[in-house]
C-alpha cells in the first residue's frame, strides 16, 4: 500500500511539476563563451581541444562562413564535448547560428546563436550527448541569422 501511495504522488509530482521528455534529451545545452571563462557540462574550453574553426568571411561581395563544409569523426576521437571556435574576420558584426534543423523550432532542437564583432572570437561547446540525441540526422547547419543573403555551410558529424 505505501509504494501504491509513494507512486502515485510521485506520478502527481511530475506532473504538476511540468516535468517533460525534452528534459531527458538535454544533458548540458550549449555553451558559449571565451576560451578563459567558458565551460561545458563541467570541462573548462580551455582544457578542451578545438574540433573545427570556423571563420566569417568576405571574398569580394560575398559575405560567407568558411569552411563550407565541416567534418568530425566520432569513431576515432574520445567522447568528450565538442569545442567550435568561431571568429569574425570580416569588416561587420556577423552573426552565427548552429542548428540541428532549421525548420523546427521544438525546445529539444539543438541550436546555437551569437553576434560576433568585426574581430571577435567566441567558443561553443557542445556536449556529445546533445549533438547525437537532439539533432535529426547527422548533419548541423551553421550560418548568420542576422543576414539571410550570407553563404552559410553545414557540419557533418560521423558516427
């Protein structure tokens, strides 16, 4: 009788208390910061090694994130979180945004947003688990959601 009454409340806790599947789907979130101060899912970014860079960029009128194309190899690096370096070599504030699937707009849809400065540099680290649960496939796209026009490109995670 008292585990029947323990469940029940517990069911009626969870419930009133807003508890969701998405929460199960997060195991840290994206972090964004500078390479001193910034962390992920308790790793500081500067004990972490940088997986890609990637830097906007300006070839004649072409505003544009560079690389085009982004590749990581889970099958030979350990399973630690994922630490983008992103700078702003171009003449204007740019922005950057990592998405999962930019069509959807559901809470658990990994997605990562900053306005970079005309040579400012940010980190974002990613933990593991986020990048292979709360995406759709094994592709992110990344681009400047301030100006639609800009060149974007896409990471490609294989697992």
């Amino acid at each position: 009788m008292g585990k029947t009454m323990f469940a029940v409340f517990f069911g009626l806790g969870m419930v009133v208390g807003g508890a969701s599947a998405a929460f199960a789907l997060q195991a840290g979130g994206v972090e964004i910061g500078d390479l001193e101060t910034g962390s992920v899912v308790g790793q500081p970014f500067k004990e972490l090694d940088v997986d890609a860079q990637l830097f906007a960029i300006e070839i004649g009128n072409l505003k544009t994130w560079y690389p085009p194309v982004t590749v990581l190899d889970f099958k030979v690096r350990p399973g630690r979180p994922v630490l983008l370096k992103v700078t702003n070599n171009s003449a204007g504030e740019h922005g950057f945004l990592l998405t999962a699937d930019e069509n959807q707009a559901a809470p658990t849809v990994l997605t990562a947003k900053v306005v970079l400065k005309p040579g400012e540099t940010k980190y974002i680290g990613i933990p593991t688990s986020d990048l292979f649960y709360a995406t759709t496939g094994n592709t992110l796209i990344y681009k400047c959601h301030l100006h639609p026009a800009h060149v974007g490109g896409k990471l490609l995670m294989l697992k």
